[in-house]
C-alpha cells in the first residue's frame, strides 16, 4: 500500500490540510474523502500544504479538479503551497497554475483569504 | 582601414575618431554582453530596439522574424501602434545590408507599400550566414537626418550580433517546447501505466469509474462529462457532470458506433437523428467512443475544460488510451464477478449432491421373500430425489419415494428435513395416513410454503403380503402382476409442504403375490427428455415394464434406465433420474 497521509486543522476559519508522501490513483479517494468531508461540513476556505508531498499523478490532480468548482460557488477555494519542484512540474505541465493560486507559504495562502477584494 | 575611409568621408571632427571608435566598440561589447545574457526573446528583442532606436534618434522601432518561407510577422514594437504586431508580410527577397525603405518600388513590393505606410523609413535585414531571419524596421530620425556610413556599419554590426542571439533565443525556446511537450508525453504515458496498474487491482466496478474520472479531470482538465458502458445491448451512463439530464438510450448507441474520437461540430449526421443540438446544450464537444474487439463497448462525452483551452490531438488520444484501458478493466472485472459466481454455483451443486448422496440408503435392508433394487442419477444442477427403505419396529418395511421442488442445495436441504421428520416420526406407530398428515404439517412449518415434495410411501407386511400406501401427489407407481395385468397405486392426498392437512390422508392397501412387482419413479424419468425437447412419457415405460417383468429387480432398473438413455441419446439430463423396484419371489 503507498504511503499517503493527510493531516487536517483549522486555522482562523481556513481548512489546511496537509498532505504527506504518493498521491496516485491508490491514494486518491483519501484525498477525495477529505474534501467531502470539508464541504459537507461547509468549509470551503481550503488550503493545501504540499511541503512533504513527494509525488502526485493526474489521479490526484483530478481529485482537486473534482471539487474546486463546488468550493467557488461557495465563495471559497482551494490553494495549494509550498510545492517541491518536481511536484510543482506536474501541476505546471498539465496547466494547474491557470486555475489555483499556488503560493510559497501556507500563511501567504491563508491571508489571502482575508485579502479585501479588489 | 575603416579609419582611411573615414577620413575621406565626411566632415566629421577628426579629433574625435579614436574616442568615438573606442566608444563604439564598448558599447558594441556592452550590448553583446546583455542580449546574450538572458534567453528570453521579449526581452532581447526589447534591448535590441532600444539600443538601436537611442543610437540613431528614433521614436519607433519594429522586429519582424522570419515564420516559415517567405512570410515575416512583427513580433514586439516600440513606438509604432501595438496593433502592428502580428502583422505578417512576404516578402521573396531583402535587399541585403541596411537600406532606406524610400529606395525601393512600392508599386513592384506590396510589402514596401505596407512599411511606407507604417512610417517605416529604415530597415536593417537580421542576417546569419546568408540566412535571413528577419529584419528590423525603424521610424523617421528626429533629427531627419541621412546615416552616416560609420552609424550604417555599426548598426550592420548591432544586427549581426542581435540576429544571433536571436537565433540562439528562438532555438532554445523551440528545445523548451519540445522539451515540455516531452515531458507531457512522458506524464501522460506514466498515468496511462498507474491507471493500468490500479485498475488491473480493481475489481469493483465503480471504484474504477471513480478513478478514470480523476484522471480525465486531472489530465486533460474537463469540467463535464459523460462516461457510458454498454451493458447488455444498452449504453448505461455510469458517470457524469452535467447541466442537465444525461443523453440516453438510442441517442448514445448512435453516438458509440461513431469511429474513432470526433469534435461535435465536425460529426457527420446520416440517419435522422441529430445528436448535435443535444450535444451542444450540454456544451459537450468531443466524443470518444471505446471499442473492445471491433464491438462498441463504451463512450466518453466531454465537456468543456476549465482552462477554456481547446482539446489537443494529443488530448484525444490519450482519452482514447484511458478509455480502452478502463473498459478493458471493466470487462475484465465483470468476467471475474461471472467466474466467481459461476464456481460459487458448482460448489453449492457440489454440497448438494454429497447432501443428496449422503440421505440415500447406502445398504437396502433384507426384506424375506423380497428383491429390492434403487437407483438415483443426479442432474448436473441436482434436483431433489429421495428414496429410502426402513424397517419398523413392528417388523414392517417402509418404502419411500420423494421429489422435492427446486434445484441445488434448497432442494437437497429440504430433502434431507423431509428424511429426518419421517425417520423420527415412524417409530410413533401411527398409521400411515396419519404420518403423512404429520409430516406434511411439519415441512409446512418449515417451507413457508413456497417450496414442495410429492410423495409416496408404503408399508410392507411380508407376513400377511400386503402393501398399505398413501401417495402425496407424486407419480403414480406401477404394481405389474405375474399374468401381466398391472395397475398404479394412486391413493392419497395433496402434495407435501403447501398448506398444513385439512383432510386426512387416504391409505390404499393391495395384497401381493408372487411375481408382483413395484415400480416408484420420480418425473425424471418419465418427462426425461431428447434433443427434440421430447419427453420419454409414461407409455414408453409401461412397454418396458411389460416386457421385462418376468426378470429380477436390478435387471429391471437397468432395463429402465437403458431405455431412458437411449430416448434421450446424450441430450443434458435435466432432472435426477430415481428409481425403486420391488421383485416379491
């Protein structure tokens, strides 16, 4: 069995779950579940920390494709941070950069929830 | 030798020449420097029109590049309207070096025409090796002043080093395209080998729809779509996300049978439905049909992506790949469910007959003055025959016959519920039709009712020869006398285990002779049937029974059995083939 683990807080309102190890087709409906579980429990301010994700396949990028409309219509988002160079590579090849806000930092990702609109 | 020309040249200052010369040859050195420094083109681009535009005192300046063939595109302006960029000219043949735009015929070069209209007055042709690559193009001087030979060989030199880096920058860029392309290949080829992995482990059905939808929407970014399986004759929807009700039925068998993937605006339309204008209200526009074995097995509608970028080529066969592979996977798990349910089904076959085998009479008790001899094939699917022979505390014998409804191990379970109530019930020494009353009671409790058995039992007193019977509603047997007359012995009540007794069971008695003898059969062998769906039919038995009554038991049951085979000539058994024959000496 791959070695995925997801740990989940809150912080000021905002959902971060933090993703460890290989989030492939195996692993995904971990990843999955999370996300139902956020949203049934109408959290929508998600942020992803990626820091000690080592590998991700598409299986895992459809994963968050899966939810990230329901989340905006919910004036919330999913944003991803702190990305190895080889996990952001794949977000990149297949275009993810268009459709999230990746930042560095989780609490960069986090204020931003709190940015005033512009 | 520059200088010496210089020096016949112009009016300009002598005494500045070497300064000048130094300086032209730092900057020279300076702009190479930073233009070689960096491999972004719209940067070395920019640096270039500005060196040149501060050099020579103009406001505007233009790149065109080469595309392919003779055709030039602007590709970054300074000063001139952006508008310009994009603009593309043919243009067979530069004149070569620098050169006023005025020079030339607009009439004979539209391309002329076009830059004079543009207010481009100078043009400086990007030339490596005699490869023209594109050309620069710059705005009347502030000063309007004509270039002096020297600013003319300077500039030549700015092209010749900006040309290069040029080429060196567009070179790289292409790597980096192909590169990245590479790359996608390589991400994609490993998804197809994870997924082939993964689904190869999955065996349940939905879990593996789940996951070929994560990876359409991870791979190629759709936000609708519709994934279809053939199941039977029909395409099923098995997953989608769409604004609106899912095609259905007839309208996604067309669109499966289409070859290959194909964009909805480019389907062709034969027949005389338009499957477009459903299509297009749900903004699905590729269609990826699967095919397993040259049969339609699947298909995949997709909607838009959330990028808004168009599906690629690339796109649609790496949809086409995943969808095989999932199909492949699909099918393959619904032969395993088969498989298993199918060995599932042998096993329970498998119990039933050792059930079945285990309640039949390993040894037939002696009876004095009494030949008895049984037989039971059972069917592939087991149905539920019973016989049985018991001796009574009183010295009688018991002989039983049943048919229980049903196939398999029900069957065989309630059969051997049937033998154990009338083994415990027997030594009660009530009367026959009594027992029968009881018995059928007791599988009404436990049947439900749904489920029966016909029966037929009989008590032999070899003291005073005779035979007390009762017949729950099953095959009459025969009692064929020595002279050859013969009747069948039909005494009784209803079938066993449909309602609890509401009239007592009638008990027949015969007297019995010499000679006589017993033929208990279940329908298996009377309704026994060939190839041609006939059945081998009671008549047929009778005539063997005429003709073999004079022999001893076994004979008889071989007879019989002989018989039934070669009416049925190797068609399936259909039923268990079970049998008793009672010889009295």
């Amino acid at each position: 069995m791959s070695d995925f683990k997801i740990a989940s807080r809150e912080q000021e309102n905002v959902n971060v779950l933090a993703l460890k190890g290989y989030l492939d087709a195996h692993t995904a409906p971990k990843l999955e579940e999370a996300f139902q579980n956020l949203i049934a429990s109408q959290h929508f301010k998600i942020v992803v920390n990626c820091k000690d994700l080592s590998y991700i396949s598409s299986a895992g990028l459809g994963v968050f494709m899966a939810f990230i409309e329901d989340v905006r219509q919910n004036m919330g988002d999913i944003k991803l941070t702190n990305m190895s160079p080889k996990v952001y590579n794949v977000f990149d090849l297949l275009g993810f950069p268009l459709l999230y806000e990746i930042f560095k930092e989780e609490n960069e990702a986090i204020n931003r929830f709190f940015d005033k609109p512009k | 030798m520059p200088r010496q020309q210089r020096r016949h040249t112009g009016p300009a200052a002598q005494g500045d020449d070497a300064e000048s010369s130094h300086f032209d040859h730092a900057a020279l050195f300076e702009f190479s420097k930073v233009i070689n420094s960096s491999l972004e083109l719209d940067f070395i681009l920019s640096h270039i029109l500005l060196t040149i535009m501060g050099k020579i005192l103009s406001t505007r300046g233009l790149v065109a590049l080469r595309r392919d063939g003779n055709s030039y595109g602007v590709e970054t302006v300074k000063g001139f309207p952006s508008a310009l960029r994009g603009t593309q000219w043919t243009i067979r043949s530069l004149p070569a070096g620098s050169f006023a735009v005025s020079s030339l015929d607009g009439k004979k070069h539209p391309w002329v025409r076009s830059l004079q209209d543009e207010g481009v007055t100078i043009v400086l042709p990007l030339v490596i090796a005699e490869r023209t690559i594109g050309f620069l193009g710059f705005g009347e001087r502030l000063a309007r002043k004509k270039l002096h030979a020297r600013e003319i060989t300077y500039l030549r030199s700015l092209a010749n080093i900006s040309a290069t880096a040029i080429e060196k920058s567009q070179m790289i860029g292409e790597l980096q395209r192909v590169n990245r392309n590479l790359d996608r290949r390589v991400q994609e080829l490993g998804t197809l080998s994870e997924l082939g992995r993964e689904f190869s482990a999955l065996l349940d059905p939905e879990k593996l729809v789940r996951l070929l939808v994560f990876s359409l929407l991870g791979q190629i970014g759709v936000r609708r779509y519709v994934i279809c399986v053939k199941n039977g004759p029909d395409m099923n929807v098995v997953a989608s996300k769409i604004d609106g009700p899912p095609p259905q039925g007839e309208l996604l068998s067309l669109l499966a049978r289409i070859k290959g993937p194909t964009f909805t605006k480019d389907l062709v339309v034969r027949g005389p439905v338009d499957p477009r204008p459903v299509l297009d209200s749900l903004t699905l526009s590729v269609l990826v049909p699967i095919e397993l074995k040259g049969e339609a097995r699947g298909l995949l509608l997709l909607g838009d992506k959330l990028s808004r970028e168009q599906f690629s080529e690339g796109d649609l066969e790496f949809v086409a790949s995943l969808g095989n592979l999932a199909i492949i996977s699909l099918e393959n798990a619904r032969l395993f469910k088969e498989a298993i349910e199918k060995q599932k089904l042998e096993d329970e076959l498998l119990i039933a007959r050792e059930i079945q085998k285990g309640l039949l009479p390993s040894v037939i008790p002696e009876i004095p003055g009494f030949q008895i001899s049984a037989t039971n094939v059972s069917s592939k699917q087991v149905g539920g025959d019973y016989y049985d022979v018991l001796r009574t505390s009183d010295g009688r014998h018991i002989i039983a016959i049943g048919d229980v409804s049903g196939k398999g191990s029900p069957a065989a379970l309630l059969m051997a519920n049937l033998q154990a109530t009338i083994r415990a019930l027997v030594p009660l020494g009530l009367s026959l039709g009594e027992l029968t009353g009881r018995v059928n009671d007791l599988m009404c409790e436990n049947t439900g009712g749904d489920k029966f058995v016909t029966f037929f039992w009989g008590a032999i007193n070899h003291r005073d020869m005779t035979l007390t019977y009762v017949n729950a509603g099953h095959n009459y047997p025969y009692v064929i006398h020595d002279d050859g007359t013969s009747g069948r012995l039909e005494k009784g009540g209803m079938i066993l285990g449909v309602m609890k007794t509401p009239v007592a069971y009638e008990e027949g008695v015969i007297s019995l002779r010499g000679g006589d003898m017993l033929v208990l059969f279940t329908d298996g062998v009377s309704e026994a049937m060939n190839a041609q769906q006939q059945e081998y039919g009671e008549e047929r038995l009778e005539r063997v029974l005429h003709r073999v009554h004079g022999e001893d038991a076994p004979s008889v049951v071989r007879a019989i059995h002989d018989d039934v085979a070669l009416h049925t000539s190797g068609a399936p058994q259909s039923d268990d083939i079970t049998m008793m024959v009672v010889k009295i000496r």
